[in-house]
C-alpha cells in the first residue's frame, strides 16, 4: 500500500507516442485523455497521471 502512495508522488517519464521523444520539463505537448469516471479519478502528480492515463502524446515536432 505504502508502495503505491510512494509511486503515485513520483516523477514519471513521458514520451511521445509517435516519435518515442521524451518530454522535458517546459516544453510543449498535447496528451489525449479519456475522462475516468469519479471512483478512477487519479490524485497525483500531473506526469504521473498522464503516463498512466493518456491514450496518446504527442510533442511539438509530431503535432
């Protein structure tokens, strides 16, 4: 359980899924998200909650 808390507050790599480019901090992306319902609703940190949710990223160049 602890574990889990510990992973939810961790940084998480994401990277574009087009290109497999990994996403710097300040840089631009757009991420597609499908919305969970209110009990899947993650609380956590907005790069550990787009690598787990988002169903595709895509950075600048692949836009």
């Amino acid at each position: 359980m602890l574990d889990k808390i510990k992973d939810a507050f961790t940084s998480k790599k994401i990277n574009c899924t087009m290109c497999g480019k990994e996403i710097e901090e300040g840089e631009r992306f757009v991420a597609n998200i499908t919305m969970p319902s209110e009990k899947d609703m993650l609380v956590s940190r907005l790069d550990n909650a787009i690598a787990r949710t988002a169903n595709s990223v895509l950075c600048t160049k692949c836009l």
